[in-house]
C-alpha cells in the first residue's frame, strides 16, 4: 500500500518520489563508480604490465629473427609526460608492441589519439618540432593506459643494443612480464588507502540517509489520515517503509542510469591528469548485489528509526508539539568508541607491520558518524538560546527552533566530508617529509642535465646545446671506470673527463690546461684511488666483468705528471673521486667507453626555454634523456594516493552540491503554502530571502565548527598512530572549511529562483 501511494498518488507524490530517488541515485551512481575502480585500476596495471618493454639485463641478448631493438625516447611537453618508443624489427617475427597492427617504417610513428591531437593543435608546435615523424596511424586502446595518455611509436633503423644502453635501448623478443612485483606498500601508504575510501564514502552513505526522509512531515500527516480510517500504528509504520522502499528503489535505477552515463563520459574527461577507458569501469558483481540490497534495506530502516519518536494519531502528529530536549550521553558514545578502536594503535608507526585495517575502518567511520549523532543536538542546543534580532533573524530561528533536525540533516553529509578532509589533509601533511625528498642537484650552477648517447660526440652536442636559445652555460663531463685488470680487476676507480672549466665544478685544482690528469683521493665513497695513482701503475680503462664487454678494455699507464686534488661536489650532488682527466689527456680509444653528461644554465626569462633544451637534445639523438632539475623528490605511490585523493574529493564535492540543492528544494517545497501565507500578510520577499538564508547558515556554521574540532581530533590521533609528530596546517584547515562553505553558499544561490517563484500569495491555492 505504501508502495502504491508513493507512484499513485498524483504530482504530488511523483515530486516526492523524484526528489528521493535522485538523492538516493546520486550517492548509488557513486558507490557504483567506487565499487568500479579496483576493476578499473587493475585494468590499467594490466596494460601497463603487458606493454612493459625494460628488462635491464646486464647482458645483451642475441640477435634473432624473433627480436626487436626498442629504445626509450620518453619526453616531456611543459608538465605533460609523453611516452615514446622508436623500434627496429630485426627479423619477420619480431614481437608487436601491444595496440599495433604493424611496425611505422623508417621516419614514421604512430600515436595515441590524445598526442595525435596535440600535435594537430596550435599549442603542440614546439612537441611537432621534436617529433620529426610523419603520422601514420594511432595506438589502440589495448596499448593505452588511459584515453589521454600521451604515447608514440617510431620506425627506426639507428638502434645498437650494448651494456652501455640497457636501460634505453634494449633487445626484447616479447612485450610484458609475468612475473609479479616484489615491492610492497609501506604500513603508513596502506592506512592512507584506508582512510581515503571511508573518509569518501562516508558522506555518500549521510546523503543517502538523508534523501530517504525527504517529504517526512507531509508524509505523517497523510499517516494521521490513515488512522482515521482505521490503520493501525504498525500498519502506518510499514506503509511508511513502502514509501521509502518505492523511492529508494527507483533511486537505485536513476543511479544506475548516472553510472552508465558517467561511465561512458569517463574517457572523455580527465581529472587531476586520471582518466580511464569506459571498459574499465566494471563494477564487481558481488559488490553491485550489496549496493542493491543495502540501499533499500537502510532506506527502511531509516525510515523505522527516524518514525521510533513520532506519535501518529488520528487527529494529527503530536511531533507539532514542542518536542522532548536531546540526550547527549548517547551522542558521545559513537565518536568515544571510535577512539577506543584506534587507541591500541599508537605509536605502532611503520616498523611495526600493518595496521589492524578492520580497527581502523571501524574506528574512522564512528568518529565520522558521530558528528551526524552530536550535530542535531548542538544545533538544537545553540539555536534554543538564540532570541533577540531582526524579522528575518526571528523567522529563521523559530523555524530552526520547530525543525532542527531536518536543519541538521542536510548540514550533516558536508560536516562528514570537511571532518574527514581535515583529518586526511593533517595527515598527508604530517608524513609528507617521509615521501618527499630535498633534491642533491645545486639549481644554482644548473637548472637542467642531458645524458648523451654514446654515438653523439661531447663536443657537438655542447655545441647544440650552447647554441639553443637560454642556454647562458654549459658544463660536460663523462664518467667510466679504471680497474688494476683487465677483467674483474680487485680495485677500481672512477674515470670523469672534460675541459679545466667542467672538471672545476667536479674537483678543486691547483691550475689546469688541456694534458693534464689528476686524481682525487679523499671523495666520499672512494676508496682505491690512493692505490691507483701510483705512478707507473699499469690500469685498465673499461675493465670487463664476465663476459661482458671481453676484449674492449683499454690500456692506460699511471704518468709522472699525475697531480692530486680536493674533492666538490659536481652539480648533480655527487662527489666524484678517481682520476680527472682533460680531453688530451685520455687514450683516443678510451673516449668510446665514456658516458657524458651535459649539466645546463638557463636563462628563466625566456619563455618555453624548456621546450628549446628537449628539442635540441632531440635533434642530437632521439635517445638523448632531458631531466630537468627540482628541488624535491616524491614518491610515486604516494603522489599516486594524494592524486585518487583529489580525484575522489572532486567527485564527493559535486555530490554534495547535487544532494543539498535537492534538499534544498525539498525543504522549499515542504514550506511553500507557510511562505505564499507570509507574503500574503505583506512580508517582505527580501525577509523572507534573508530568513531562508539564515536558516541554512547557522547549521552549517555549526557543523562546519564540529567538523573542525572532530577532524582535528582524528588527524591528531592518526598522525600519534604513525608515530608523527602532531602539527596543524591552519590554512589547510580553512581551505577545508572554506571550500565546504563555499559549496552552501553556491547551493544557496542556486535555490533563490525557486525560492522567489514560491512566494506568492497564488501557492495557498489546494486542491
């Protein structure tokens, strides 16, 4: 019966019914995006995985019909990574990269559709530069991590696999790896998964809640109609429940259908750089059946609860009268117990194994629905004691007086949000120096280094490099190695070659021209150069280890002009001991057994001076490896997690700006004969505007304030948890609260149209 008056019973009950199922349909379409991204993540890994390509192997493997020569061009457009590979079939059966039909012939690539369509933009002229390729086809999604991945493959004939280019150029007869990694997440980036996910889906679930008790109070009182004509008050109760069940139910098909369209919108946007291909996204089916299940049973339930101090009687709901004060006891229980679950784990930091994630999921969702529990309470005890104040003050606070709960309802899915974003912000920022790591690089003598291929003379590609525009210096130095013999030698030194100025930013010398070599016996991590540099020591320059590079080393006798000097640290950081030598002074055979670096000054006020660098470093050899320098290193998984973070938040933020504009309206509908009745006894519209905002501020005055004070108090406890010492970012703290304020205040705005078209004296018209 109640069922049948939720769809039967006219616009009216239609309106209803919408507004709860979109409420409800929001928060399912995004527990269906969550119960989707372990699908979609292993996804991406698996393509990942299946187009891996680097084995580093420290012998070369043989050539074969079945091989192939792939050398890694990766690059950079401004902050954008792009994925590059040039290939050299060696034989007919040559493996395909994953997402190819067939290998680009010399001088042509193909690409990913979001690269394809850089480059055709005015803004991808500078990366067309680099590429001197001609386009011939796109990469299939099969090869993609993502839609907007940046990816290409290029048709080469140039390539020569050595042990000096494992690691760029490689000689593969396969695509990917089977075996599994054998790197684990640390205990602290496991509690940071943790929290993430309650701390996002935690709103979802006060919103849902919250939709199902939309319309409540005319819904009583067509109850008291029904006892008039004879049902009982469990008969109302489970007629009640019908309604709420129709509602959550055709909430459950408006969610699929946001899914559904989300889903296939998912590859066309990109969030904080994440994407993923509509395939990904695949619910698991076990966690869509809970969805289904769980939905509509807490609709029910909720709806039995919220009914548990209502007195429905044939002549109207006693909950007109003025209602019993709130207990407070029972309210401190939620968010105590929660602290209970977590105390155990203080101080267990990460040298402790991992975190009991049951303790922890539990321990985080009561805090979190403590604040829903403690807020109706504060609101009710704070606007109790609030009297005196203009017209519009006054209506806000009675109404607020007469119906702090449903005030609190809506307020309490953004306090849940900001609490857990609070939390997770003092958490992040607390082990955020354990991630992040101060750079070596000094980016007062460089600002940017080139690895240059071993075919590429030093000398023409400082000449490149010098000339490209913003380029104010260059320092080049080239590292081996010396041994004491010829294969596996005992004791081994560190060879670095360039001209006087170049060897001066690597060593303190007395004087210097070209001839010259030195050796610099006191560097951090040297140790055999003091046995080494005895004059008439006969040394090997590229010794061999194994089999590898057998027959190459190259003979070198200690001179007599031999000098010594002081370590310095080079550019980079590194403090290079072992033997310095000047360009005439090194062996003209040894010079192909050196690997150079070129470390860059830039003149910062020219623009794209990046860009400039990576496409003169392209022009030399498409191997040439670009890094530019930063004064901080993060870890990839934790960039990682802040990332889904930011993504996750976003997602929540746009719920939670659809669910309160709902309920918003709803509570707008629920009073719009008492609003068309003030306006006919000539109140002012821009009162009653005013009234309506009053009535929305104050509760999310409060609940923002609870917030804080609860997600200080569970940062607090996570970070003592990680063994952290506790700190407070107030401007995160404000941004967080600012933001959820924000969001009211963009609802509000978004609720006057429909406020202004409700106030007029025709809404006290009925049928």
């Amino acid at each position: 019966m109640g069922a049948k008056f939720a769809v039967t019973g006219g616009r009216e009950a239609w309106v209803r019914v919408l507004l709860t199922a979109v409420g409800v349909g929001l928060g399912v379409s995004l527990l269906l995006l969550t119960t989707a991204i372990p699908s979609a993540l292993a996804s991406r890994h698996d393509r990942e995985r299946d187009r891996n390509d680097v084995t580093y192997q420290s012998v070369v493997q043989k050539k074969s019909d079945r091989t192939l020569l792939i050398g890694i061009t990766d690059t950079t457009f401004h902050d954008l990574d792009v994925r590059g590979r040039v290939l050299q079939p060696e034989g007919a059966r040559a493996p395909l990269p994953p997402g190819v039909k067939k290998f680009p012939a010399v001088g042509d690539m193909l690409v990913s559709p979001a690269l394809d369509r850089l480059l055709k933009s005015s803004d991808g002229k500078l990366l067309r530069e680099r590429l001197p390729y001609r386009v011939t086809g796109t990469i299939a999604d099969v090869g993609l991590v993502d839609p907007h991945e940046l990816a290409f493959y290029a048709g080469t004939k140039d390539l020569t696999a050595t042990t000096h280019t494992t690691g760029r150029v490689e000689r593969i007869d396969s695509f990917g790896s089977s075996g599994q990694s054998g790197e684990t997440m640390d205990p602290v980036l496991l509690l940071l998964v943790l929290i993430v996910f309650v701390v996002l889906l935690m709103p979802v679930g006060v919103f849902i809640a919250a939709a199902v008790r939309f319309g409540g109070e005319r819904r009583d009182r067509r109850l008291a109609a029904l006892r008039l004509v004879g049902a009982d008050g469990r008969m109302t109760r489970r007629i009640a429940a019908g309604e709420a069940l129709a509602g959550a139910l055709v909430g459950l098909l408006l969610g699929a259908g946001f899914f559904l369209i989300g889903r296939q919108l998912a590859g066309m946007i990109s969030v904080f750089r994440m994407s993923v291909f509509p395939s990904d996204l695949n619910p698991a089916p076990a966690l869509v059946a809970l969805v289904a299940v769980a939905v509509p049973a807490a609709a029910v339930a909720v709806t039995l609860f919220a009914l548990r101090g209502v007195v429905i009687e044939p002549l109207g709901v006693v909950r007109t009268a003025r209602p019993s004060r709130r207990r407070l006891w029972w309210r401190l229980l939620l968010p105590l117990a929660g602290l209970a679950m977590l105390y155990p784990m203080i101080g267990q930091g990460r040298s402790n194994g991992n975190f009991n994630e049951y303790l922890v999921i539990g321990g985080v969702m009561l805090l979190l629905v403590g604040i829903t529990a403690l807020l109706p309470w504060v609101v009710e005890a704070v606007v109790n004691r609030l009297n005196s104040g203009g017209v519009a003050w006054q209506l806000a606070i009675r109404r607020l007086q007469l119906s702090s709960g449903s005030a609190a309802r809506m307020v309490n899915g953004i306090a849940v949000a900001v609490a857990g974003a609070i939390a997770l912000q003092m958490l992040f920022a607390g082990v955020d120096g354990d991630y992040t790591k101060a750079s070596r690089n000094d980016l007062s003598r460089a600002q940017m280094s080139i690895r240059v291929p071993d075919k590429v003379p030093m000398s023409e590609a400082v000449r490149q490099l010098s000339a490209t525009r913003g380029v104010t210096r260059t320092t080049a130095l080239s590292t081996g190695q010396v041994g004491d013999g010829r294969n596996e030698p005992e004791h081994q030194a560190t060879v670095t070659v360039g001209d006087c100025a170049a060897l001066r930013e690597a060593a303190k010398l007395p004087s210097c021209k070209d001839g010259d070599v030195f050796a610099v016996e006191n560097a951090q991590w040297d140790t055999y150069t003091s046995t080494l540099d005895k004059v008439g020591n006969k040394l090997y320059i590229d010794p061999s280890y194994g089999a590898s590079n057998k027959g190459k080393e190259v003979a070198w006798t200690v001179p007599k002009g031999i000098r010594t000097a002081d370590s310095r640290e080079d550019p980079s950081g590194d403090e290079r001991g072992g033997f310095l030598f000047t360009p005439g002074a090194l062996p003209a055979k040894a010079a192909s057994t050196v690997y150079g670096s070129v470390y860059l000054q830039l003149d910062e006020s020219v623009p794209e001076v990046r860009e400039l660098v990576r496409n003169s470093a392209a022009k030399l050899d498409p191997l040439a490896d670009p890094e530019n320098w930063t004064a901080t290193t993060q870890s990839q998984k934790f960039t990682s997690i802040r990332t889904g973070l930011f993504v996750g938040a976003t997602c929540v933020l746009i719920l939670i700006g659809a669910s309160l504009l709902v309920s918003q309206l709803e509570q707008l509908r629920e009073r719009k004969k008492l609003l068309s009745s003030l306006v006919a006894f000539g109140t002012r519209r821009r009162t009653l505007s005013l009234s309506v905002l009053w009535q929305t501020a104050i509760p999310i005055a409060l609940g923002l304030l609870l917030a804080s004070i609860v997600g200080l108090t569970l940062g607090a406890v996570l970070l003592k948890m990680t063994a952290t010492p506790v700190g407070v970012d107030w401007a995160s703290v404000l941004s967080m609260t600012g933001i959820g304020a924000g969001v009211v205040v963009l609802v509000t705005l978004l609720s006057l149209p429909p406020l202004i078209r409700l106030m007029r004296p025709d809404g006290l018209r009925t049928e």
